[in-house]
C-alpha cells in the first residue's frame, strides 16, 4: 500500500510516471490531427477554426470533463468505465448494457490506436525517402511491441517518463517556432473561430470528427487513474495540454504560412521540422507512439481482467509477469490484438485512411461514461440542476461528435464498429448466461447433510479419496451448498475424506479487498471458507488456501497431518484433492429461444478458453474436474408406449 501510496502522492516522480503512463495516446495526436482537418487545399478559415475547435474540444472535453469532473469518481483510487460502473451498478440492471458499450468500445479502440500512431510516426521517413515501404516497418514494430508483452514492462516503464518529457519537450519547441511564422494564430482562441467552422464552412460540422481524435486518449487518462492519482494527472495536465497546445497553433502558423497551396500529403506536424532534425524527430515520434500503443495495451488487459471479474468476460488465463501491482498479461487477449492491429495495417496502410476508423467507438464509451458519471453524481446527492446540466451539456457535444463520426462508417468506421459490435456479443452472453445459471442452480441446506458426511468421513468400507476433499461452491450463504456438490459427494461415486472444505470467492466492488472468513461447519471434518477478493485482484486461490491452512494450523483450529496410521506417526501432511464442476449444456433441454442462443453461444466460446480450475490458479495435479449437466427445463411428457 505504502509503495502504492508513493506512486499516487502528488512528487516529481509521480508526475514523470503520469507523463509516462498516462498521456501517450492523447500526447501523439499532433501527428494526424491537422492533417486529418485540413486534408487538401488549405484554407485561412479551416485553419483558424479548426485550430479554435481543437482548443475547446480540449478544454471542455479533456480538462474540464475529466481531468476536473471524472477523477473524482474514483472506486478506492481506481479509475476506468468498469471500476465507476461498479461504483453505480446497484443503481439499476440497466447500467450493466452502459458498461458493457462503452468497455467494448474502448477494447475497439485498443486495435486501431497502435497502427494509427506508430503509422503516423513511420510515415515522417517519407520526407526523407519517398519511396520507402511504410507497412512493413509499422507491421514490425507492433509485432515486436506484442511479443514483448509477456515479461513484463517493468523495466521499460521506469524510461517511459524521461522519454515522454522528450516528446512533450520537442511538441512545444517545434509548436513556438511554428507560431513565430505567423503570430497572428493566437487569435484561434476565440470560439467564434469555432463557431463560424462548424456553421459558415461548407460541411464544417463534419469535420468535428477529425476534430474529436484531439481528446480520444481522455478516456484512457480516466482508466489510468490508479497508477498515478488524481493529483499528479491533474498537475501534469497543465505541462502536456500546453506542449500540445503550442504544437498546434505552430502547425496551424506553418499551414496559414502556406496558405492557398495543396496540402498533397505532406504531414504539418514534421514540415515544422528543420531537415537536419527530420530523422531525429522521426525516432522520437516513433518511440512516443510506442508508449502510446503500450499504454493502451496494458489498459485492454486491465479492463479484460475486471470484465471477468464482474462476470462479463470469459474466465481466460491471467498471467502476472512481475511483482509490480496491477501489471499483468493475458495471452489470449494479446493474441487477439496483434492480429486485430496487423489487419488494420495490412487494410488501411496509410495513418490518413486509419482516420476513418478512428474516433467512432471511442465516442460511444465517453457518451457511456457521461452516462455511468450522471448515475454517480446522483447517488452523490449533487443538486438535480447540475446533474441535468452536466448530462445535457455532455450528451450534446459528444452527440455532435458522435454524428460527425458517423460520417466515416463507410470509410472505415465500420471496421472498429464491427470489433466493438463483436466484443460487445461476447460480453452479452457472458453476463447473461451467468444469471441463467445462477438462476438454475439448485441450492440446499447444508445442515441436514452434516451428518451424512461425518458418517461417510468414518465408513472404512469405502476406499478413501483424498485426506482433504475441496469443493468450489458459487453459493453466498455459509448455511447453503449446491445441490450438484451433494450428489458429487454422496452418490456420483461416493468420496470419503478426512476433512471437507467447501471456497467460496465473493468479487467485491473496491478494487483491491483481500478477507476470508472460515465457519467450522462440523468439528475437525468441515470447513466453509469465503474470500472476499476485489475485482482488480488476482484469483489465485491456490496460493491464498494454502495461506488461509497455514493461519489455521498455527491457531491449533484444525489439524491436518495425514490421518493414514503409518503416514501420521511420520507427521505427514495429508493431500489436497480439489473438485470443480464444470456444466455442460444437457441434450434433454426445452427453453426459450434467447436463452438457448444465448447459451449455445456461452458453451461454443468455451471450447476455446481455459478450465476454471487453470483460471483460479489451482494446482493441476490435485484437480479433478467433473461434468455435471445444466438442465434449463427437462421435456416433462415422453410419449413412450410399452408393448408385449
């Protein structure tokens, strides 16, 4: 806690962190953004309004919606749509499809913002050789960048500040010598430069969505927020909205500087360059879409591992690659955003068609978390004015952004609509086929069968299973077993067992609770314990048992020296045998048609992740894993004749 305490008080470190962490994808948005406003003649007032739009796009989405309204709701110094969401989810059922739009449209993004800015950064290299082939270069940086996943960023995250102050460094450097061209750029900081873009201009409104790439990396400052707190990113802010601020209104100097010419594909972001420096500030844009495309892989898997958590993901393997806390690697994920950012490339290949993709799915998480923020100011008891004046103001500028984005579906904007749309199918079936389950699953006293299984424990006649039998249960009360575990025990094939232990883990809304509690059932033969274990905390039951056993023996509260007569003169410790129930869909089923959909779905995609007991880190040698129908509604009437 302390270690996590120094990283989130307001220090020079923390701020060098949230430079390195937090701002890559917002901080390497110079790089096409004008060029997306202004893509062929370049015209005084598409300048000037566009500069004006970027300005207070920036201001009133990025500074005053999140860096000033959003960091407040965080869920134990945690942000992110998925961590407000279970800070309002008891507010109704309904949220649960608000978190589930906004966290795939975020996962969406996380396949277009590395090909984007690495795209970008490589293309500066056409300057100096024009005919140098781009997608290669791009294709293997990110492959490179995946493959480096699984050990950990540990020691690259520690650089990713000093190189951050570079790039930030190098954005206002270039943007002041950019605005000396052409001073009189200053005055786009009048709205009315705005005003008149999106009004005057022919097809001005459109353009809000080139626009809107300006802030799409504030969501990610929001998901963010544990690893540096709410004081850092805000103070850091002032340093990086001014570099950006000033890189902008360089590049809009250069473009007035060359006003009536064609823009013919040069990038206003590196003709700010002189030639000595071009190759110089093409390896320092490259690294910063690095870190940006780094920062948002680390938030996919961030947002993956609490989407399990809150039963809307399927239960795939975390890995944890070193000992920092909250970094961790999931394979399958990793897997599924290489190919997804190689696709993009391969189709798009150039930064100016990825454009098209870009932007559309992230509006719809930021309208979902102005939605979530609503919900949150409310319980908060803030006066009912200002809600509905938050939640009209937001929902009509990101409503603008989103209609003006809606102009690019044809041109590519489908392609992240069409991921999102897929991400959001798999967490539909997920979470509704856990509350069909849950809904199925039959729970029974477990007192009347305490008896049953003292008398089983000391029945020499059947042939001993395991010293310590452990059982899996999802039922919440302590006075409650599942069924299925009842006829697993006594009539699947009977299991004898010295001592009878009985996990329940209870996913609780703070990020990071780690308790259990253990009930003794029955004397020295059955135990019961509940870990309560917070959504950003890994599942490594194996691991926190063995602990919990430890704690138990040292208190003399159980024994567990092997019960075998030769074994226990030699104290040794019994074995552990654990049991999980994995249902299957039975063949002898008759139920709605949703729901049928929705669970075939359920049981397609799990043929390809892993076992339960592989995701609560158990030990695979002391597993058995038992197949046990779920049994939605039996077909009650079997038209069967008997003959002689």
């Amino acid at each position: 806690m302390d270690s996590k305490h120094s990283h989130t008080a307001i220090s020079g470190a923390g701020l060098l962190i949230a430079l390195g962490i937090i701002y890559g994808d917002i901080g390497t948005s110079p790089l096409y953004v004008m060029k997306a406003i202004v893509p062929g003649l370049i015209d005084p007032l598409l300048v000037y309004g566009g500069i004006s739009c970027v300005l207070w796009t920036l201001t009133l989405q990025t500074t005053v919606k999140y860096v000033l309204l959003t960091l407040n709701a965080d869920n134990n110094g945690e942000g992110g749509i998925f961590s407000l969401y279970a800070l309002v989810r008891r507010r109704g059922a309904w949220l649960s499809a608000v978190a589930i739009i906004g966290g795939a449209a975020l996962l969406a993004d996380g396949v277009i913002t590395p090909p984007i800015s690495v795209s970008s950064a490589i293309e500066g290299l056409q300057a100096v050789y024009p005919s140098i082939p781009t997608v290669p270069i791009v294709i293997a940086i990110i492959l490179g960048l995946f493959l480096m996943q699984s050990f950990g960023t540990q020691i690259v995250g520690k650089a990713f500040g000093p190189l951050m102050m570079v790039w930030f460094t190098m954005l206002a450097v270039l943007g002041i010598s950019g605005i000396s061209l052409h001073p009189e750029i200053l005055k786009a900081v009048n709205p009315v430069y705005a005003y008149k873009l999106l009004v005057e201009y022919p097809g001005g409104f459109w353009l809000l969505g080139a626009v809107f790439l300006c802030t799409t990396g504030a969501e990610a400052l929001y998901s963010d927020l544990g690893h540096c707190g709410k004081g850092n990113i805000r103070i850091s802010w002032i340093f990086v909205k001014t570099c950006l601020l000033l890189n902008y209104f360089g590049q809009g100097g250069w473009l007035i500087a060359h006003q009536g010419e064609q823009l013919a594909g040069r990038n206003p972001f590196y003709e700010l360059m002189p030639p000595w420096f071009l190759l110089i500030g093409v390896g320092i844009a490259t690294i910063a879409a690095i870190i940006a495309s780094q920062a948002l892989i680390t938030g996919s898997f961030t947002l993956v591992a609490e989407a399990i958590r809150l039963n809307m993901w399927p239960k795939v393997k975390l890995n944890y690659p070193t000992d920092v806390k909250g970094q961790l690697f999931v394979p399958s994920m990793n897997r599924l955003l290489l190919i997804g950012c190689i696709g993009v490339v391969l189709y798009f290949r150039e930064s100016s068609n990825m454009e098209a993709a870009y932007g559309l799915a992230i509006t719809l998480t930021m309208m979902m978390t102005t939605l979530l923020l609503t919900m949150w100011l409310r319980a908060k008891r803030v006066a009912l004015p200002l809600v509905y004046g938050f939640a009209i103001v937001y929902g009509l500028i990101e409503g603008s952004f989103l209609v003006a984005n809606l102009i690019k579906f044809p041109h590519g904007g489908w392609v992240s609509l069409a991921i999102g749309t897929a991400l959001m199918g798999v967490m539909y079936v997920w979470l509704k086929a856990f509350f069909i389950k849950r809904r199925l699953t039959e729970f029974v006293r477990l007192e009347p069968y305490v008896d049953a299984l003292k008398q089983l424990s000391d029945d020499e006649s059947i042939p001993k299973y395991a010293t310590h039998l452990v059982f899996l249960t999802s039922a919440e009360r302590s006075s409650e077993i599942e069924q299925k575990i009842i006829y697993s025990i006594f009539q699947k094939r009977p299991k004898r067992a010295d001592i009878y232990w009985f996990i329940h883990v209870e996913t609780t809304d703070e990020p990071y609770t780690m308790e259990y509690k253990v009930t003794e059932v029955a004397k020295d033969d059955v135990f019961r314990i509940n870990f309560r274990l917070g959504f950003r905390v890994q599942q490594r039951i194996n691991l926190y048992f063995r602990k919990v056993i430890e704690d138990l023996v040292r208190n003399k509260e159980v024994d567990i020296t092997s019960r075998y007569e030769s074994l226990s003169k030699q104290h040794v410790t019994g074995d552990f045998r654990f049991v999980v129930l994995e249902k299957f869909l039975s063949v002898e089923n008759d139920f709605p048609t949703v729901e049928k959909l929705v669970m075939q779905a359920y049981f397609y995609i799990r043929q390809f992740i892993a076992s339960e007991d592989q995701y609560f880190g158990l030990d695979t040698s002391s597993v058995k894993v038992e197949k046990v129908p779920l049994v939605i509604a039996p077909v009650r009437e079997v038209a069967l004749k008997r003959i002689i």
